[in-house]
C-alpha cells in the first residue's frame, strides 16, 4: 500500500508504506568521524563522484549554445552553503529515500557533500547550514502545494516542538552522523529552517551579508526544489552561485526527472556549475 497523508489523499511517493515512527529509524554508522578540522584532509573520504553511468546521462552537450560561465573563489567572500544536509533525504531508512534514492546514489551525494565539508573546514571556509524543519503548527496550514502535501503526509523533517529536542537525535529531521562533526564544531552557522524551499523565510541571506560573504558554493538536497529556489534567491539578493552538481540529487518520479530539471536550470542560471572534484580542488587552491 502506498503512503497516504492524514487526511487520506495518496502521497504520490511510489514507495511502500513506512512507519515514519523516529524510533524505527535507522541511522547510518558506516563513515567514520573526522576528527578537529585541522587536522583532517580531504583525502580522508575516497572521491566519489558521480558514477560513469551518471555522468554520461546527464553530460553537458557537446556543442553548448550557452557562453562557458565560471566564478572565483575569494577567500575573503566566500562561503559553503549546504541545504538540507538531513537523514529523511539521504539515508535508506529516510521518508524521502523512496523517489530521491536512486538520483542521491548515482550521484554520490553522501559522499560528495562530506568532501566538501572537509575541504571547507580544512581552508577555514565559512560554512552554512539552511536546514528544513516542521513543527506541528506547521501541519495546521490551511492550503498545500503538492510537495508540501506529500512532505506534511510523510512526516519529513517533523520535530515536535521548536525548542525541545526530545525525540530528535538519530530522527528524519538529524544531520546526517557523518556530517555532525564538521556542522557541531561551533563554527558552522546553522539558520533558522526554511519552511517550503526557499530562504526567504528563514536568516541565511542575513547570515551572509553579516559576515561578508557575497559568494556561495552551494550543494545539499534537493535538486529542483530546496537548492534550485536556495540559488535563486541568492542570485535575486547580489549573490554570486556555483552550484556543485553531483553534492545535489532530485526526485525520479512519473511526472519527471527532479536532478534533470535542477541541472538545466543550473546551466542556464548559476554562475557556475561544478563537480565535486572541481569544488573540492578550488577550494584547496584558495587557501
């Protein structure tokens, strides 16, 4: 049987139904933890960028119509972005895992979002976390869009209230285990939560102009919807955007391909499209 919402619509998921009970949630341990971030390297995750299949699926064309678009890294003005860096889009046993699973495994976003965090922390990079959470006043709203309706009916990101984390560690709305490390060590700025897809609701652009920052490398979850409207609020407010396109994945539903629709989207409207590699090297070189 097929998820439904608590008001019995069917949540469009293609998956079989799950308990979305945080205790049955299963949490990742197979990554081991880093340790201070001077002293860990890039070198201590393989680099696992997308696989071979991926990248030919999604390969840029080979004669672009589009000029070839690149941004510098300023060490001065530049930070880390990741979205949603959460167990309910990136791990097996997370409510999303159903329609966003295959686009994050052939991408290897898992891993790739955890070189970039190494490679930030490693060059001293401002480093920011917009996360996504509900809390259940956000389950009394009186009309959805239809992710919302799906994301409200799985219970993605649920918390049950803003202040007390009871129930929280190891639940859908957690880091991600391996990435606690780098966003606990008391320098990562962590925002207020986006509540639909964008930042506008939240304090990320306020974050970044507060200490400088006019450049965004920006990776995490999901493709087409949370980063795609994350870049394009940034670039609306005088940011400048690379988006790192294998630290990113989307739904693969019957309406469509979420990561494709993210990716043309990338090509026409970032200032810069990368690979992990990519990110990864510049990065290092910049320090």
């Amino acid at each position: 049987m097929k998820r439904t919402d608590e008001g019995g619509h069917n949540c469009g998921c293609g998956s079989e139904a799950q308990s979305v009970d945080l205790v049955r949630r299963r949490v990742l341990t197979g990554v081991a933890a880093a340790g201070a971030a001077g002293a860990v390297s890039v070198a201590s995750v393989a680099a696992t960028a997308a696989t071979p299949e991926a990248r030919a699926m999604y390969a840029d064309p080979d004669n672009p119509a589009l000029p070839n678009m690149d941004m510098e890294i300023d060490p001065e003005r530049t930070a880390l972005v990741v979205v949603d860096p959460q167990i309910d889009f990136l791990d097996p046993n997370g409510v999303a895992w159903g329609v966003v699973g295959e686009s994050v495994t052939e991408q290897g976003v898992v891993e790739n979002l955890e070189r970039l965090f190494i490679a930030a922390k490693a060059a001293d990079m401002p480093t920011v976390v917009s996360p996504h959470y509900y809390y259940p006043q956000d389950h009394k709203w009186k009309f959805e869009g239809t992710l919302e309706r799906v994301m409200h009916g799985i219970k993605m990101f649920d918390r049950p209230d803003p202040l007390d984390l009871e129930g929280f560690e190891g639940s859908g709305a957690d880091w991600m285990p391996q990435y606690k490390n780098y966003i606990n060590d008391g320098k990562t700025i962590v925002c207020s939560p986006h509540k639909v897809y964008g930042p506008e609701q939240n304090d990320l652009v306020l974050q970044l102009r507060k200490i400088g920052i006019d450049k965004v490398i920006l990776a995490g979850m999901s493709a087409n919807l949370c980063v795609e409207s994350h870049m394009r609020e940034l670039l609306e407010t005088g940011f400048e955007v690379a988006v790192v396109r294998d630290a990113t994945a989307g739904a693969k539903v019957p309406e469509g391909d979420g990561y494709l629709a993210a990716l043309i989207n990338f090509r026409m409207i970032a200032n810069a499209v990368w690979w992990t590699d990519e990110a990864v090297t510049r990065i290092g070189n910049s320090v």
